[in-house]
C-alpha cells in the first residue's frame, strides 16, 4: 500500500512540472463561468434578481436557484482545493528559489480561500448573513493575495516553464481581481449599510435606493467619501 501511495505520488509530480501553469486550472476557471452563468439566467427567468449587474450571492438567495447554488459551488470548491495542491506541488518541485515555506504557506492561504468559497454556497446572505460575508470576504480578498502570490511564483520560475505572455496574463489577471475585490466590497459595505429596504436586489440597485448619500471620488490619489445632503431629493 505504502509503494503504491509513493508511485502515485511521484507521478503527480512528474504530470505537475510538466503541466504549463495556467493549464490545470482551465476546468475550474470554465466550470466557473459556466455555473455563474447559469444561475444568473435561471434567476433572471424567475425573476429573482434584477438582469442589470446583480451579486453573485443575489442568485442563490432562494430557492430553487439556492440549491443550484450551493451543489455547484461545493463542486468547484473541490476542484479549486486540488488545483491549488497541484499548484503547490509544482512550485516545490520547480527549483526556481522559492522559499518553501512561503509555497506553504501561499497553499494553506488557497486553501483558506476554498473553505471561504464552501461557507459563501452552504450559507446564503438571506439565512445567515455574518457568516456568508466572512466566506466570501475571505475568498475574494485571500484569492487577489493567492493570485499575486502565485504571479511571483511564476516570475521566480525557468521561462521553460513559464512563457512571457503567461506571465504578463497573469500580472494583469492579479491586479485586475485585486481592484475588483477592493472596489466591490467597499461599494458594497457602503451600500448595505445605508439600505432599509426589504426586497432581495442588486448591489446596483441598492445604491440607487439608498439615495446616492454618499459618493466615492478620487482626490490626489486618495478615496474619500463625499456627502452630498442634495442627492436623493426630489
């Protein structure tokens, strides 16, 4: 048994290096867009959400498109797990420098970000709140730090084994998520803060709702909010 585990093991390594970085993580990512694709469209259709822009979480609010929800997240969930392994056996075996316990410790964050995925499917926003937020805080803003970790790695890699044009896809992938993770959980928290009403909307809508109260602009660089005590009069 104990030979057996050490074949299998040592062929998972041989598969890992020679896997191009990006390739083992191509299901997740198309597994992902398919599934957020359909319960978006499952949602629209049953009028849950608004079509313009809603949150992720707004599709798997309610029944039946929750339970949709919840099966394909916990599905990607394991997948994403065995990519961020792969990933980590990659990097251990590539020999570009890294520091191992940095490859470690970029795994257990991958790994946190997973669990974080599993809490947003298993606890929707409308059944408990605090803890679907804490998932998916975690997952998106330890996945940008995963994806800008996992950016170095590649810079630190042979060319062998990491193209430019990988490499420049994914510095652009890594910033782009991080902006996008800041931005929306700013703009959200904002939003949810000030909204009192009680019909499960979009992010989008739920700014409109509030009345605009407050708005985000750049001054020298810097985000400050701005009150405006004229917007959402009539």
């Amino acid at each position: 048994m104990g030979g057996t585990v050490v074949l299998v093991r040592r062929g998972l390594d041989h598969h890992a290096i020679s896997l191009p970085p990006l390739q083992h993580m191509e299901a997740s990512a198309i597994q992902l867009v398919t599934y957020r694709s359909l319960r978006y469209t499952w949602s629209v259709l049953l009028d849950q959400v608004e079509p313009a822009f809603p949150y992720i979480s707004d599709t798997g609010t309610l029944p039946p498109a929750s339970c949709l929800f919840s099966q394909l997240l916990n599905i990607i969930t394991i997948f994403m797990s065995c990519c961020v392994y792969i990933r980590y056996r990659l990097v251990k075996n590539a020999e570009s420098g890294i520091i191992p316990w940095v490859n470690t410790m970029a795994a257990w964050l991958g790994g946190i970000c997973c669990l974080g995925l599993s809490l947003v499917a298993n606890f929707q926003e409308s059944n408990v709140s605090s803890v679907h937020v804490i998932g998916a805080d975690t997952c998106f803003i330890g996945g940008a730090i995963y994806f800008c970790l996992q950016t170095w790695f590649s810079h630190k890699m042979k060319p062998s084994l990491v193209s430019k044009k990988t490499l420049k896809f994914q510095i652009c992938m890594s910033v782009l998520c991080f902006l996008c993770a800041v931005t929306t959980i700013l703009a959200g928290n904002i939003a949810s803060a000030h909204f009192h009403g009680k019909k499960i909307t979009t992010q989008l809508i739920r700014l409109l709702e509030v009345g605009l109260k407050y708005k985000l602009t750049i001054i020298d660089g810097k985000t400050k909010h701005v009150s405006d005590s004229h917007c959402g009069q009539t």
